[in-house]
C-alpha cells in the first residue's frame, strides 16, 4: 500500500526509523511514495533521507491536498501541529484515505469526537501513532499487568519534570500554547500517560488536579512568548477499579530533573522497560517478561504503528491504539484541565460526552483568536 507523510519536521524521523526497521525484518508493509512539507527544503531534505533508508525517494509536495489529488495513496501518517489534526484528517478521509494520526488525537475533546465521526462517515480507519503502548516492551508490560504478574494493581505513580531553561520545548514556541496545541505539556506529554495508564490498567474515573503556570515567559533567544498553556501540573486520580494514581509533569523544573513510573500491585512493583519486583524478593527481567508475553510484537513502537494501520486497514483488526482509545486518552488530561480550572473532581466520562468544557471553551477561544 502506498502511504503518504504529512509533514517532515523532528517526529518524522522516528517514524522513518519505525518504516526502516520493518523493511530490515523483512515485514515492510507500506511504501512511502509522497511527503509533504509548507516548507519545500525541509520536505526535500527528507526525501532524500527517506531514499537513502528505504531505497527510493518519495514524491515531494507542499500542499498535501495536492498530494491527496495526485498521490494515489491508500494511508497517509499526520505529523503536524495539534490544532490542524481534525481539519487535515476530514480532507484525508473525504479522499478515501486511511490516517494515522501522531498524538494526541486532536487538540480538544469535541474535535476528536468529530474525527471519529469523519472516520465513521466516510468508512476509513484511523489510528493513533502513540508510542507508550506501542512496541514490545509496551505491550508485554500491559499484558503482564493485566493478567495478574504483580496482582490487584492498587496504585500508578508517574513523576516528569524537564529542564528547559525557560526555553521552548523541543525547540517549539507554539506547543505552549493552548489555542494551538491544547495546554502546556499535561496534553503533548501527557497523553502519553494517560493513554499508558489506562491501557495497562482501564479506564479512569475520577481526576482532581492543580495546575499552573510558573515560567511566565520563554524565549528561544531572538523571540519571547508568554505561555497560555500550564508547564506544571499535578493530577490524583481513581480507576473505575478502584486502583488510585499520582501524576506530576513539569517543564519549569530547575537544576535537575525526574522522571519515573511505579505500578504497585498486591504482589509487587513492576518499572516499566526495566523490571517486576515481587513480595518473594525475586526480579522478572524486561526480556524475560518480553518472552513471556510479546515474543512477536515488533520491538520500535513506531515501526508497531505502522503494523497497526495496516492490520486494522486489511484485517479489520482492532488496535492498541485505535482513535477512540486516543480519545479516551484526551479526555483523561482534559479533565484534569477542567478539575484545575473549576476546582472541583471531575468525572472522565464528562469530559468524553462533553458534558464539561470550561477549559476546552478557553482552548476554542485562543485558536480562533490566533485564526482572525
């Protein structure tokens, strides 16, 4: 099948690894025949590294309607800012393409149910590029936790913090935004953990947190902002279950930074991509719980998105990371955003039947204003 990159800047490298890892194990499975940039070098430049890892160089667009015109692409793969995700995946699907969209689904709740809907419309797959629950680390921890390797889960810690120096974060002014990429890093990063955390322990139903904006202005040298979006926040959750989370992420850390997962169980502590701990003493190495329960899933979580599209495109196969799983995902941060702002708990299942918006209606209200 002929696939398609909507955007060539930092994140579409790891997915041209992901791409080069399934031709070297002999399961490639799309050929990238089209990449599309605004910026004509920077697509150039990466057709020419495209080549030199797959062996042909794609054709090179900066107008990915054109590209949907002319490419005769089955799939395409959406690397693009968070505030375009719902309007480019519409066009794709009204093209009769499959996507796979690069998380978080989409930069708010309501945009996301619609790209959901769109998919339903027009009878196209669309999944979730989201490496925490990708690859085969990913998926033999989730698998061990759910059948029982550590027992009842009873709590999920996950500490974050970064130190920027009150500079942009991946070197990207907007992502501290909320009009253009949904609030600071609880959704670029966030959606990561909470995709992780309820893939290995379902769903989520109650979130209470705080947030805040420390760094009130940012600069990457030549240009100062003022952040909209939060680069600290600090989140409590409960399972539908009955297992309790604590969540932090920061990008205004200083002097030294953190980062670390815990999933406490009845019968021990499992470190995701290092270890399970048991009450006996005993450690369960990663490759041995690999070889226990992922033995056949492909080790780059990107490379395993790509398995994923294209089993859900042949096979109707459901994948880990389907679009209403990232929806799920989304509305787990947005609720820890709504609960910030009101002050009050907040029930996830609110937040996905938009029932509660208070912040999504001030994240509505900067992207239009950055539109006029």
């Amino acid at each position: 099948m002929k696939l398609g990159f909507i955007g060539c800047g930092v994140i579409s490298t790891a997915h041209l690894e992901g791409l080069q890892q399934l031709k070297n194990e002999g399961k490639k499975m799309f050929d990238l025949t089209a990449v599309c940039d605004l910026r004509q070098d920077r697509a150039e430049a990466f057709a020419v590294e495209v080549e030199k890892r797959l062996g042909k160089r794609p054709e090179v667009y900066t107008d990915y309607r054109r590209m949907l015109e002319e490419g005769r692409l089955d799939a395409v793969s959406v690397l693009l800012d968070h505030d375009l995700h719902h309007t480019v995946a519409e066009d794709c699907f009204a093209a009769g393409v499959h996507v796979q969209m690069q998380k978080p689904l989409a930069i708010s709740p309501s945009f996301g149910r619609k790209m959901l809907a769109d998919a339903k419309k027009y009878g196209k797959v669309m999944t979730i590029s989201e490496p925490s629950v990708l690859g085969a680390d990913n998926v033999a921890m989730a698998r061990a936790v759910r059948e029982g390797i550590i027992g009842s889960v009873y709590l999920i810690m996950d500490y974050a913090t970064v130190t920027l120096g009150r500079k942009y974060f991946a070197g990207t002014a907007w992502r501290h935004m909320k009009g253009r990429a949904g609030a600071g890093w609880i959704n670029d990063h966030g959606v990561h953990r909470t995709h992780f955390f309820t893939e290995v322990n379902g769903p989520i139903k109650e979130v209470f947190s705080y947030k805040e904006i420390f760094e009130k202005e940012l600069s990457d040298g030549e240009t100062i902002i003022r952040p909209s979006g939060e680069d600290t926040s600090v989140t409590v959750f409960r399972f539908e279950n009955g297992g309790l989370g604590h969540w932090m992420c920061s990008t205004a850390a200083h002097g030294e930074r953190t980062g670390g997962v815990w999933i406490y169980g009845s019968k021990g502590c499992f470190r995701p991509g290092k270890h399970a701990a048991l009450e006996d003493g005993s450690i369960i190495p990663m490759s041995e719980i690999i070889e226990r329960f992922a033995p056949d899933t492909v080790q780059n979580p990107f490379a395993h998105s790509y398995v994923e599209l294209w089993e859900a495109i042949t096979d109707h196969k459901e994948p880990i990371s389907s679009g209403e799983r990232g929806l799920e995902a989304l509305c787990v941060v947005f609720a820890a955003l709504e609960s910030a702002t009101i002050g009050q708990p907040i029930n996830v299942q609110d937040i996905i039947n938009g029932k509660m918006h208070a912040y999504e209606d001030s994240v509505i209200e900067e992207m239009k204003s950055f539109k006029k």
